[in-house]
C-alpha cells in the first residue's frame, strides 16, 4: 500500500537550516554538489548529530545521483568548497558539516528611487564576461587562409560560372 503525504504542510518532522544556506551557498553549487550538501544536512542536523558515516553508495541512494565516479566528484567539491568535513572511520569516512565556515555577506545599499537594494562593494562573485564578439576569437579556415574581412564578396554574376 502506497502512502501519501503533503510535505509542503507539515508541521513537524522538519530539519532546520540557516536561510543563508539557500541564499548564498545553493545558488554557488553545482546540482550535485548542492544534493551532496543537503544529504549531509539531513543526516547530520536532521537526526540532531555532529556527523555521520556516509558510503558513496549512501550518498546516491539519497541523492540520485547515478554513477558513483559524479557521486564521488561532487562530494569532493563539496569537501573543495569547504561546505562539509570528512574524517576517516577504518577504510571510509565520516562526515559533517563544516561549522566554521564563514561566508562574506556584502552589505546592501537601498535605492529608494527605484526601490531596490543592491551591494554596497558591487558583486564579487560574478564572473567578469565580455561581449560576445570580444569572446569569439576569429580562426582563419583550414581551407581557405584569407581572413574573413578581407575575403572577397561574391555577387549573383559569380555563381554562374559554377553553375554552367
């Protein structure tokens, strides 16, 4: 017999986490890390413990992750990340979250004029990009060695002779 439940209405059976965690880790994450972290938070702050022994196999049953290899990769930038702690247990590991990771929140200014709040010291975490005709690097043709911009324009008159 199947069970139905509305997870989204209960009022107890919950695991308690920092908004911070939402606002500022996820959104850093890869899929498979962020899945790595939320595992670990459920076994760790969910059953009230400081850590827990988790298997990769555990990791994957809990996450979905598929491949162990991806499973194994995002636990690693978890641990790069510093989000979660690992200390070996016999020939595995026991793991944690990393309680003395600090994250650097910028203060935000408030614009009353158009009613938003943006960081004081601008957006650090954002990757200076260019244009995308600053990003794509013209590569001359293997075939033909002629830059294009200076290549010749061919009209309608030019075709037919490859035509005939």
């Amino acid at each position: 017999m199947t069970k139905k439940i509305k997870p989204f209405q209960k009022a107890g059976g919950y695991t308690t986490f920092e908004n911070e965690i939402l606002d500022h880790i996820m959104p850093k994450c890869t899929p498979n890390e962020w899945k790595i972290v939320c595992a670990t938070i459920r076994l760790t702050i969910g059953w009230q413990k400081e850590y827990d022994w988790i298997t990769i196999e555990r990791y994957k049953q809990l996450t979905g992750i598929k491949g162990t290899g991806t499973c194994h990769a995002a636990v690693i930038k978890a641990l790069n990340h510093r989000y979660i702690k690992r200390k070996p247990r016999g020939r595995s590991f026991i793991y944690s979250l990393n309680k003395d990771f600090e994250l650097v929140i910028p203060e935000k200014i408030y614009i009353p004029e158009i009613g938003i709040q943006i960081p004081e010291i601008g957006t650090p975490d954002v990757p200076k990009t260019r244009s995308t005709k600053q990003r794509v690097k013209r590569k001359s043709n293997k075939r033909n060695s002629t830059p294009l911009k200076n290549r010749k324009k061919y009209t309608e008159g030019d075709y037919k002779d490859f035509i005939n």
